[in-house]
C-alpha cells in the first residue's frame, strides 16, 4: 500500500494523542485489512481508557486557549486543514480504498465531500452570533452569547471513513472546542491520515487526537464516564446508539446521534421513469449499498411499475462488481462477512414471503465478501427488509396504488433518516415531502448529502444535525447575560 501512495508517511501506524503519534503502552496492536482480499495492510495501535483519558486530559487544557483565540485564526488553521486535505485527495482516497473498499472514484469523492465540511466550518467559525434582547425591566439589558461545550468526543463508522469525522470534528474546532475521535476499528487508517494533515496544518498539540481500540465500548465509557468531556457525537447503528445515550445520561452529557435509516424510495406514476431509475441507482447502490441514507424500501405505482422494474434491472445489470482500485468498479466488496449474512438473510426471508428475483441473488463469483447486486419483485411489508436496515446491494421493489397507502408504508418503521421520491404534480410533490416522516427528502433526486444543509434523522434515527449553519449549534452552548444598569 505504501507503494502506491505519493507521500507514504500518510499510512500511519501508530496512534495521535495529546499531540504526539504513539504506540500503545501494552504493545498491543489490531490488524486494519482490506476487505476486497481479506490481506492484512497495517497494524495499529491497541488503546485502552488509560490512553484515552489522557487525551481527555489533554484536550481540556487545549482547549482554554483554542477557544480564547480570535475566531479568524481558528477560522485560518481549519482553512488550511482543508487545503492539505485536498493537496492530498489521491493518497487519502487510496488509503480509504484499501481499508474500506469502496471504488476509488467514490473514495476520492468522499475526500472532497469530507473536506467541504471542514472549508464551511471554518467560514461558519466567524459568525457565531449572540443576541441582544430589549429588557424585561427599565434597569435590566439581556445579552446571549454563544460559548464552545469543551471537550467533544466522537465515535464514528466504517462506511465514511472520513467524512464521518470531518462532519464531527471541524464544526467542534470551529466552535472552540477540542476533539477525539474514536474511528470504526475496521478503518482507521483514514482517521489517522487526517490527523497527520491535521497536525501539518498547525492545530495545537492535544487539540485533536484519534484513539485506536478495538474495544470499543471500554473507550465508549471512557468518553461518557469522565467528567472534563462535556459532549459526545456518535455515528453507527441505533442499537449503540441507545447504549451510548443511556451510558451519557449519568453525566447529563449533551449528545448528538446519526443513527440508522430504512430509506423508502416511491416513484409515482407521473414519474420521470429514466430519472428515477438514475437515482435509485445512485442511492441504493452507493458505497455497496452500505450508507444509512440507501434506499431500503422501493415502492412503485401500479401504472408505472412493470416498465420501472425493466429499466431498473437494466441499469442494474450494468454495473461492475469488483475490488475498488481497478478502474470501472462501480460496487467493491461488502465490509466485512457479517455484512454478507445480512444481505443473504434479508434476500432468503424475502423469498420465502413471496418474492421474485429479477437480477443477481446470490454471492458473486468473485468470492470472498463480493455480492451480486440483486433486486426482487414483489416485495410486501411483512418482509424483514421493511423493518430492518439492509446496509447491502439488495433492492425490493413494493408495488402500490394510492398516494396515501405509500405514505402509510414509508412511513411504518422506527426509522426516519432519509426518503426520497419521485413525482411531477406540484401538489403531490409538495404534499408528500410533508406527509414523509424524515429529516431528509429528496424530491426527484436520489443524492442529497451536501455540507451546506443540515442533514440528520427524526424518530429512532437520531438527534441533531450536522452541516449547514445549524451544524455547529451542537458544538456550542448558549449563554444567558441579565446585566443591571
Ligand atoms: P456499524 O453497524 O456501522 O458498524 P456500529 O454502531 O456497530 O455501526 O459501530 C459504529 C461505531 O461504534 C464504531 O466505531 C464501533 O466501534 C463503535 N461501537 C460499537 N459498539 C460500541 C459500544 N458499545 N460503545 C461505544 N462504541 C461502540
């Protein structure tokens, strides 16, 4: 791997704590493999809670100086973290490849997304504005001003290695606040990459550390168990994320959560059917299927349905299953076996209830953790597809008749992250978006991630929002002033 970066002291094997890059005290070490050939391609550190507490310990006493500075210089250091991150797109793409496994083209992409948050976020860092309120009494003047939380820990996925940190930790920088992160132990490799530019860009030592472990809920109550962290930022599944809340609670902890998603997809029948099945591709077979904004669920109008399945499977067909370094791979290996089960199972409960295969259906000759991608017929709401989320190349296709039986369906989960749908009646495009119980619609488009809006989910899917000028509220606490004349 090292071979094929341009700068190889990106690949980093040690971890960044309280400023300094260190191996584990224990010795201990985890292997980061590449889940398109199952090879080991680093080794990291192993970290405990001590470690961590250090870098608590560490970033509080970063943190009083950080936050005193003008915002324009905090503003100025994030501006060229971003600018390294982009120097270096090619390396960190690459490094993201090969533990993570998505096409390289979609890691590159993810580099430029991830650093798009931390460029706004540094624009964002000069406009924290307070308020003036006219005063409740003649003698009384009413000032909120905006102060960083403190000490902001984050627990991030394997799917975005990197923009799942970027979206974390620069609007906590930005705010004034310091940051440690704990990645998915399946990728950390990008996590440390980022710390390397990050350090590279002058951030001040302790400001930002990235603890390696595989044991991820000791480090979980490390970060929720000591007092100096003030508040926890978690991307992952619902399941942790009730864990870590309930974990928080003792502390009071401010929290935010992007949690799983069980996205519907509908297409009406006054449908643009060729866009429709551009943007089902594009989000349900994103990163593999492996994103908690994928289209789980695919209702199709009666009217349309027959013609809609034939240009789906089509498109589907075209698509290119392979390790995600080789040029033309549009879907690399799932992450890891586990990931596999889930899309068998979810295919064979689907088929003992009835429904049909039209493309794919089974693991792809590739071997290893490849998957054909598969769509099925017929699909009904009694299927563990409609309750569950997938996180794999599995499309089932729902057939439906009216407006307000979709709604109904879509919206008949505990989830409600992202739904998207497609329609030309003005009046039916804007009574959907309403009736859709979601933080996020897209209204014929399947692609809706962007730093400039605030992306986050209602119900079980989270709490809080991150980008957009609303991103940073997370980050920051408002602060009362009654002043007497
Ligand atoms: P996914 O299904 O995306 O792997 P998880 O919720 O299992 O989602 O994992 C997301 C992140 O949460 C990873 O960094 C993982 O190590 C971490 N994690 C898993 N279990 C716990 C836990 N009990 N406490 C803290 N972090 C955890």
């Amino acid at each position: 791997l090292k071979s094929l970066l341009s700068r190889s002291e990106l690949l980093c094997e040690q971890a960044y704590v309280a400023g300094e890059w260190v191996d584990a005290k224990s010795g201990a070490t985890f292997d980061v493999t590449n889940p398109a050939r199952g090879d080991v391609i680093a080794k990291v550190p192993d970290l405990s809670r001590e470690e961590t507490a250090q870098a608590i310990a560490a970033a509080e006493d970063a943190q009083r100086d950080w936050a005193a500075r003008p915002a324009k210089e905090r503003a100025s250091l994030l501006r060229k973290w971003f600018d390294l991150t982009m120097a270096n797109q090619e390396d960190l793409a690459i490094i993201m490849t090969a533990e993570q496994g998505k096409p390289l083209s979609e890691a590159r992409g993810e580099v430029s997304y991830g650093a798009s948050f931390i460029e706004w976020f540094a624009e964002e860092a000069k406009r924290i504005y307070g308020e003036t309120i006219p005063g409740h009494m003649a003698d009384k003047r009413i000032t909120v001003i905006r102060q960083p939380v403190g000490v902001a820990a984050g627990i991030t996925p394997w799917n975005f290695p990197n923009a799942m940190i970027s979206r974390k930790a620069a609007p906590a920088l930005a705010a004034g606040c310091s940051f440690i992160i704990k990645p998915s132990e399946l990728t950390p490799l990008s996590a440390l990459a980022m710390a390397k530019l990050a350090e590279e860009a002058g951030l001040p030592k302790g400001l930002f550390s990235v603890i390696t472990s595989s044991s991820s809920s000791d480090i979980g109550k490390e970060f929720c168990e000591n007092p100096k962290v003030r508040k926890l930022t978690f991307t992952g599944s619902t399941q942790v994320g009730r864990i870590l809340l309930a974990q928080a609670a003792d502390q009071v902890m401010k929290c935010s959560m992007e949690l799983g998603g069980n996205a519907p997809f509908i297409v009406f029948d006054d449908a643009d059917l060729d866009a429709a099945v551009e943007g089902a591709i594009a989000c349900k077979f994103r990163n593999n299927g492996q994103t908690c904004v994928c289209a789980n669920r695919i209702y199709v109008q009666s009217g349309v349905y027959d013609a809609f399945a034939e240009k789906f499977k089509a498109a589907v067909e075209k698509l290119t299953v392979g390790d995600g370094m080789d040029e033309g791979t549009n879907l690399g290996p799932l992450i890891e076996p586990k990931a596999v089960d889930k899309v068998q199972k979810h295919l064979e409960d689907a088929l003992s209830k009835g429904a049909e295969i039209l493309t794919g259906g089974k693991p792809h000759d590739l071997g290893g953790q490849f998957f054909e991608p598969t769509i099925v017929a017929q699909a009904t709401q009694d299927m563990l597809v409609s309750t569950d989320e997938t996180f794999g190349p599995f499309a089932p296709l729902f057939r439906f008749e009216d407006e307000d039986d979709v709604i109904r369906m879509a919206n008949d989960t505990i989830f409600g992250l992202a739904s998207y749908f497609y329609a030309k009646d003005i009046s039916r495009v804007t009574k959907v978006a309403e009736a859709l119980e979601y933080g996020i619609v897209g209204a014929n488009t399947g692609i809706i991630s962007t730093e400039v809006a605030p992306f986050g989910g209602v119900k079980q899917s989270g709490l809080g929002r991150e980008g957009s000028r609303h991103g940073i509220e997370e980050y920051l606490e408002m602060k009362y002033i009654c002043t007497s004349v």
